[in-house]
C-alpha cells in the first residue's frame, strides 16, 4: 500500500495538483501566548450575569508572559466533527462562557485569506468549520493567579486571529474577552490597564483601556509567593453573586468608593508615585477581603500564611516610611480570590523585599531552587546577600510578628515585572498536530510550575 502510494506520488509529480489537494479541506490554525493580570483595584459583583458586567470599574497592571503564560493554539478545518478543548493535557468541555466567546467571534468572522490575498475561506462558509482548541497554563489554574484571566484573553484573540475578524467598535474584542471572564478583558493589553464598568444596556462600554504601556514604568516589579497550588473553593464568580446578594459593604463599595480610587490610583501610576499607588493597592484588596468577609456566608481567600506576609510587609514599610507624612512605602501587597501574595515594588527594593520573602519561607532544598522559583540566579542573589539587605533592627522586628522560617508553607516565588499584551506566535509553537488537530507534549517549551 505504502509503495503504491510513492508510485503515484513519482507518477503525477504535478505541483498544481497537490496544491489543489491540500488546499482542498486544510487545516488552519493559530497560536497565541497571552498574560495574567493582577488587580490593584478590584473587580468583585456583577451587573449583569449574562453580559458579565461589573458592578465596578477596576484597573490592574499585566504580568511577564516570559515568566507567567497561557499558550493556546486552535485548529479549524472542515473536516472537524466537532468544537473540541484540552486544557494542561486533558479534554474538557467547553463551558457556557468559552461558548460565548465561540459564538461572539463567529457573528464578526471574515474572509481568511492567503499570503497572496487569495480567499481561502469566504466567511460565509465559516458555518462549514468546526474548531480544536489546546490551551496549556504554566502557572496553578484556578487558584488566585488569574488563570482564567490569560486563559480567556488567550482564547478570544487566537479566534479573532483565525477568524479574520473585524471589530464592530472600540474595545470589541475586550467586550467578547470580558464575556468569558471579566478579569479576562484587562489581560487583553499589556502595563496598566482599566476595565470600565460602562453605562449602555448593550455593555458595549464595558471594555478595557490601556492606561499607560508596560515600558511606561519600567522599575515596577512583582514578587508573588504561591501560598497553594489547590483549585479554590469558592470560584469568583459564585463568591461574587453571594456578595452582591448579602453584602451591603459591597454595595457602598461599588456606589461611593471604586470610581474615586480608579482615579487617584490612575494618577498615582500615571506621576509614578508608588506611596500613593502602593496604599492604594493594600487598601483595597484589604476591602475586598473584607466585602469577602462580609458576605453571608463568609468567603476566606486569605490563610494564615497570608495574612503572615501582610504583617511582614506591613513592618517593612513603617520601618522605611516617614511616621508624619508616610511616604516611603515598599512593599505593596494585594490578594485575589486565592491565598497567593502579589506584592509590587520598586526594581530598587525588589532583593530586600525578595530576600525577606525567603528568608522567612525558604525553599526546601537548597539543591531544588529551580524548582522553587522562576529565576533561581536571583533567589541565590538575594539570599546570599540577605545580611546585607536586611538591616539589623528591621530583621529584630520582622522576628517578633512571630514567624519562624520554614519552608512547605510558599509553595513556589515569581519574581516577574510588567508585561505586553497577548502575542501571536508562528506557526511552529503551536501546541497542536497541524495535520490531526490534537494536542502535543511541549513541556520541555513550557515549563509547568512545579509543585513539590
Ligand atoms: C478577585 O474575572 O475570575 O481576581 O468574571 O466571574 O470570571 P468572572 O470573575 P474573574 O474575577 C476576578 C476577581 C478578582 C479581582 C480582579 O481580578 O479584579
């Protein structure tokens, strides 16, 4: 069989003909690498559970996909029999959201056309084509790290590529993201970014802005300590409804106080002021988490081990801030809807804060490092250095909140910075078969954090 087929491919050697075979049902796919984005004024409450709008605008600043990333490639081809997902190695069902999405990309498809502006598919025949997604996250999913975030951002701009697609207005593409997660809208573009809560009915100025580029403060750093790898209890968006439906510290939240913060801290990040940009990062995740605990019943995102590192920082920052006029904050630390520590700071502090970090939540072994953070050189840089960092009397009072090092309790450190918006990628990262349109390992290209 295997010779016939050579015997037939010497014998008609005619280019014009295979071309023909191959464009005859091929198999388009696209490859996006896309980011997480980590709140500093937070999204919490719905307005609309169809149209997923929030009861709040809020503002976040996008993560380095070179140290956190969703890496998402989808296939679409005629002779697909149906939508299909693998997200990290196994197949899922596509949930009503990633439905939406599908459906919102396909209502703006257009033509898909060739290097040569040749059409290859009208986008009246798109109805024709089924699709493949492979999604692979390299960070925990689903625990407080804005998975869904980069996962959706991820998915609606590989359709959009895929699809030809032409936005019907501003933001369109944010507005289809925000429908698949609402975090999801703000991870559409990279540094700092707002998602507006919008007025129209139809939410189309429910989108998100990007407020200033990821090179436009380039000494912003984040240190994120992994306090669990495990999928949360209570996920946003059922924690969120209980919220809107029992806590009225919600209500007053999002009525009287989000659009002033939005402002100020928009100002802040705009003048680079990081005292008043890192108050107003702690003070409102602390008022997320107290709207949390207000909720009927409470919701606990937070651990021990977190609030351990809010002590830690809050230390830090008396020592180094001026008692009168409070300037000189360092350690700017917030929590999503998950145990995890983000805390943003300064290039100039990032070891001292780092190395106080590790200092009280080591790695295991000394021997594992790269298993234990994303950049083992600077773990052993500020480590190594930790006496000098840490003056003598901030380590006395750091001692007496009452932590003594251990390790097992941070599961993993990032120390990463602002990043771009999502990224498309050629065709050789894409994660799936070209020719069959399922999955492929490519753990040795993303490296999955690892959890010991
Ligand atoms: C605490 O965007 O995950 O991280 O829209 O229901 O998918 P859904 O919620 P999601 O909520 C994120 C909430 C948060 C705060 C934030 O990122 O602003």
């Amino acid at each position: 069989m295997g010779h016939e087929v050579v015997g037939f491919l010497h014998k008609h050697h005619n280019l014009q003909f295979f071309n023909t075979m191959a464009a005859f049902n091929p198999m388009l796919v696209e490859t996006y690498t896309a980011p997480t984005n980590i709140a500093v004024i937070k999204y919490w409450g719905k307005n609309d559970l169809k149209l997923n709008t929030p009861m709040n605008s809020s503002s976040s600043i996008t993560l380095d996909q070179g140290d956190l990333h969703t890496i998402t490639s989808i296939a679409a081809s005629k002779d697909l029999e149906e939508d299909r997902m693998w997200l990290n190695g196994d197949e899922i069902v596509i949930n009503g959201r990633g439905k939406t999405c599908l459906a919102e990309i396909r209502k703006i498809a257009g033509d898909r056309k060739d290097a040569n502006g040749n059409v290859i598919v009208a986008k009246e025949d798109w109805i024709n084509y089924k699709v493949h997604i492979v999604s692979i996250n390299t960070f925990p999913t689903g625990a407080g790290l804005a998975s869904s975030a980069a996962g959706l951002a991820c998915f609606v701009s590989t359709l959009a590529k895929l699809y030809n697609v032409s936005e019907e207005y501003e933001g369109h593409l944010t507005a289809i993201a925000r429908q698949g997660s609402g975090s999801a809208s703000r991870s559409m573009f990279g540094g700092f970014v707002e998602w507006q809560k919008g007025e129209r009915s139809d939410a189309h100025d429910s989108i998100a802005i990007q407020r200033a580029d990821e090179n436009y403060w380039p000494e912003m750093r984040a240190v994120i300590c992994v306090v669990s790898d495990k999928e949360k209890d209570t996920s946003s968006t059922s924690g969120m409804e209980t919220s809107r439906k029992t806590s009225t510290l919600l209500a007053h939240r999002a009525n009287n106080v989000v659009a002033g913060r939005i402002n100020e801290m928009e100002k802040s990040y705009l003048a680079k002021d990081f005292d008043t940009f890192g108050k107003l990062t702690m003070q409102d995740s602390n008022q997320f988490h107290a709207v949390c605990m207000d909720t009927y019943p409470p919701i606990f995102y937070m651990n021990d081990i977190s609030k351990t590192i809010i002590r830690l920082c809050t230390i830090i920052n008396s020592y180094y801030s001026d008692p009168i006029t409070g300037k000189g904050i360092k350690a700017a630390y917030t929590y999503d809807a998950g145990p995890n520590a983000v805390i943003y700071c300064l290039e100039k502090d990032a070891a001292l804060i780092y190395s106080i970090m590790a200092r009280y939540f080591p790695a295991p072994n000394s021997n594992s490092i790269g298993d234990y953070t994303n950049n083992a050189d600077y773990y052993n840089e500020c480590t190594n250095n930790a006496d000098n960092l840490i003056p003598a009397d901030l380590a006395n009072q750091l001692d007496k909140c009452g932590r003594v090092p251990a390790s097992g309790d941070v599961k993993y450190m990032f120390y990463t910075k602002s990043g771009p918006g999502p990224i498309h990628q050629p065709i050789e990262e894409a994660i799936l078969d070209t020719s069959t349109g399922l999955p492929i390992d490519v753990s040795h290209k993303h490296k999955r954090m690892r959890i010991s």
